[in-house]
C-alpha cells in the first residue's frame, strides 16, 4: 500500500518555485518551553502533594490514568493555554506533553476530555479542605528565613458562568450570571495563598473574616512574631474584618466608601486641594509645562452606625485635569496620624496584587469553571491556582535583581505617585520575563518548536538555532539549575 504523504495542492506565491507540504513520522510539539515549568515543579513537589492530597476512589488496578498524571496534564495544559479539558483530545498524543506526564512518547496516550470530566467531578470537599492548607504549607516554605513582615491582599474576581453551572446566581453589581472567588494574595512574593469559590450572588467580603483568621492562626504558628498588613478595598471594609485584624493583632488598610459624613468632615481639605490646583495651572501656563496633579491628605476619627468604636480614617483629595475625587481609607497602622500620605500609598500597593489577579482570570483563564458540579469548578480553581503559582514562583527565580539605589536618590519603596509608577514601568522594561505576563512567558518561552527524539538512553529535544530567544532559553534553564544546584554537584561540560 502506497501512502501519499505531499499533500496535493501546491502554493504558488513565489515565484518560479512552488511551495508543498509533507507529513512525516518525526515527533514535533509547539511547546517545549514547559520543560521548564516541569524542572522546577520537580524541584517544588508542587503537583506531586497536590495529587497526593486528592481522594481517589478507583480501583488501582483498574485505573489506566493517576491523579498524578492528569494533575500534570491540566496544570501544564493552562500554563500553555489550553484550558479547557476538550483540549486533551488533540494533545494526549503530543509529545512533550507525555513527557510532562512522565511517559515516553511511545508509550499510550493521555487521559481524554472524558476521563478528565470524570477526574474533576470525582473530587470531594475533604480534598478542597486539604488543597487549602496545601497552598498555606507550600507559601510558608517558599521563605528561606523567617520573613519581618507579611502583606497579605483580599480581593473578589467576578467569574462569569459559561452555562447553568450550580450555585452560579445573577449579581446586580456585575450584571450577569457568575460565580464570585475570594482571593488572598502575599504582596511579599505574588504567591496565591488562599481560594475561595462562593455563590454568584455573595457579598465581596463573605467568607472573608473565617478564612483571614485561619490564615493568621496558620502563619503565627510558623512564625509567632512576624508583623502582618491585611489590604482590601471597600467591599471588604465591614467592621467584621476589623475587628479580626484587632483581636489577632494585625494591621489593616480597607478602602471606605464616602458617604455624607465623610464629605463634610474633609470638606475644607477639598477646598484647599481646588484652590492649589488652580495656583498650579498657573504656573504651569507661566512656565510652559503640564500641570501636575494636587494630592492633599489628612485623617481623623470617625464612627459609622454599626461600629463599636471610633476608627482613624486618612483621606485622599486629589485634583487633576480630569476633575476632583476623594478617596477614604480606614486604618489602624501606627503612624497612619503622622504620614497620612505614605498610609495611602501604601493601601495603593494593591495595584500590583490586582494585576496578578488579572493575569490569573484573564491569562491563566481562571474564569474558565464550565464543569456543571460547584466542587468539581472548586476544584478547577486550584488547578489554576497552581498553575498561577507554578509561574509566580519561575518568575521570581529569573528575575533580575534590583539595581543599586543611586546616592541621593530614594530607595524604590519609598517611592509615590509619578516617580513610583516610572520605577515599576522601567523595571518591566528590563527584564522582560521576571515581570512578564502569562502571555509574554508563553510568546517567548513555551511556545517554541522542538524536535523529540528518544532512545533507549536518553529525550534529545532539538531547537531550531534560528529561535530568536534560544540564548534566553539557555538563560533561563542555567538560572533554574543553579538555583537548585547542591554545591557537591559537579558541573557538566558542555
């Protein structure tokens, strides 16, 4: 039997040669870069306790694929952006995928769309409570020594429903149908420390004050003297959470909505603010220059209805040429009465917590939880999660280090306003892949072509010599060797 293998139709855009196809027997894969991800999760055990932490109800010797494999399977898969589990019917035969599940690539194909339809639904909520602590452990050993302080960020990330999955309600707020996840995140190092999946219709803050005291409990028994920051918007400022941080101790900064009270107490500094603004324009207009914005700041005790007790509360009167807003932040932080300006930035530092939050709906595809079980999309959202902290971790491990303060000038956490926005802005611009985005990772990195070739001694993997980031590839995997290297370890001649 002759197989045809050019295909039949010939291009004929260039001119006097014409362009063919051919298939061929060759093992070829469009993401070799995840190689990467997989050294290190080797290196982390990440997938490897989170497997082990799931209840597997099959029979093992019936059981064609682990937990273990298929974890790998999903995680990797959204990593590469393939999210859904209808994308394991064309990839269970790729080759770096079998690789990433530890199979060769001769060896039988992955789960398919079924089998991992049936994976997530087989989850119960004993190994949802288990996966909890698990994302605590593994954030508590990412320290190599006990940290000073800790910065943890709540924020609710609305996630839209792809059909009529349970517990998924219509939210006014958002206009449409959702599930709404709470996300505690660390400021120190971007880790995911906590998920929560709520029903479509919660308030931003339910759950909120459980799961805060649990995390406290569970890092004071680490490190009992360590300082904890607690962030939130206004959403989570209800005297529940306050009263939580107070009794545990613990510093917060939660944004507070303006109401009539507010307004007339900082009604003066608004004046003042309106009034620099105005001298500001004019010395602009003298000096030929764009007039910059005018941030007045001032605090003071304040008792809402519902409160036990008064609370200090820093506002914010800014003016610029999109017009006036004043913002109120209620706090707890010692010195918060003398720098109201820096407590403010301060709780501004979320900005960063909520772009992880981005990356990790928008990128990681997070809002993709189209199982129709509440458990098993609870589940989705760890194997997200892990893949979010999978790359957290990568990224932190390449990251350039910071450039040496200038004598005279500010170190970068002291920074505010224009001067701090300039700092994050030219740090990404250096380095490319220790600020990237999932996107960026996956342009640069995981999405390259390789060739497989495998013998009964070792995977060669061959890249193209014409891969414009083939030296950063190689930089990549020198930092992540040597990041693990023991010192006993000789290094291998090239």
């Amino acid at each position: 039997m002759i197989v045809q293998t050019v295909l039949p139709q010939t291009m004929d855009f260039l001119p006097g040669t014409p362009i063919l196809f051919q298939s061929c027997d060759i093992h070829l894969s469009g993401d070799g870069g995840l190689l990467v991800f997989r050294q290190l999760d080797e290196q982390l055990g990440f997938t490897q306790t989170f497997a082990s932490a799931l209840h597997d109800p099959r029979d093992p010797e019936l059981a064609e694929h682990t937990f273990l494999e298929m974890v790998h399977q999903r995680v990797y898969g959204i990593l590469a952006e393939y999210e859904d589990q209808n994308d394991a019917d064309t990839l269970r035969t790729d080759p770096i995928f079998k690789l990433l599940v530890g199979r060769g690539i001769d060896e039988p194909d992955l789960a398919s769309q079924p089998t991992l339809s049936r994976f997530e639904n087989s989850i119960d909520i004993p190994s949802l409570k288990r996966l909890r602590d698990l994302f605590i452990q593994q954030f508590l050993d990412s320290f190599d020594s006990p940290p000073r302080h800790l910065v943890f960020d709540l924020d609710a990330v609305d996630e839209p429903a792809h059909g009529k999955q349970q517990l998924t309600f219509w939210h006014n707020y958002y206009d449409q149908n959702q599930y709404l996840p709470l996300i505690i995140t660390c400021a120190n190092n971007d880790l995911l420390v906590m998920l929560s999946l709520r029903h479509g219709s919660a308030h931003a803050a339910l759950g909120a004050a459980d799961d805060l005291e649990y995390l406290i409990e569970r890092v004071r028994q680490r490190w009992p003297d360590v300082a904890l920051y607690v962030r939130g918007d206004c959403a989570f400022g209800i005297p529940e959470l306050y009263e939580v941080c107070e009794r545990q101790r613990v510093s917060y900064l939660f944004g507070l909505t303006g109401n009539v009270v507010l307004l007339r107490q900082s009604e003066q500094l608004m004046e003042q603010a309106l009034a620099a603004w105005q001298q500001e324009q004019q010395a602009a207009r003298e000096q030929q220059r764009q007039a910059r914005p005018v941030r007045l700041f001032e605090g003071f005790w304040y008792q809402a209805g519902t409160w036990d007790k008064p609370r200090w509360v820093v506002v914010k009167a800014e003016v610029n040429e999109q017009g006036s807003q004043r913002r109120f932040v209620v706090t707890n932080r010692p010195g918060a009465a003398l720098f109201p300006e820096a407590c403010y930035d301060e709780y501004g530092g979320r900005g960063e917590s909520e772009n992880r939050h981005k990356e990790f709906k928008c990128d990681l595809h997070m809002d993709r939880l189209s199982d129709h079980r509440f458990v098993a999309n609870y589940f989705r959202l760890y194997l997200h999660g892990l893949a979010m902290n999978l790359l957290v971790r990568l990224r932190r491990l390449v990251a350039l280090p910071q450039p040496p303060v200038v004598e005279g000038q500010l170190p970068h956490e002291a920074l505010a306003g224009a001067q701090r926005q300039q700092h994050f802005r030219q740090r990404r611009q250096r380095d490319v892949l220790g600020e990237g985005q999932p996107a960026t990772w996956r342009q640069m990195l995981i999405k390259v072509a390789v060739q497989v070739v495998q013998s009964s001694r070792r995977v060669l993997l061959k890249l193209s010599s014409e891969w414009p980031y083939l030296e950063l590839f190689q930089q990549i995997v020198q930092r992540l060797f040597q990041a693990f290297a023991s010192p006993a370890t000789p290094e291998i001649s090239q």
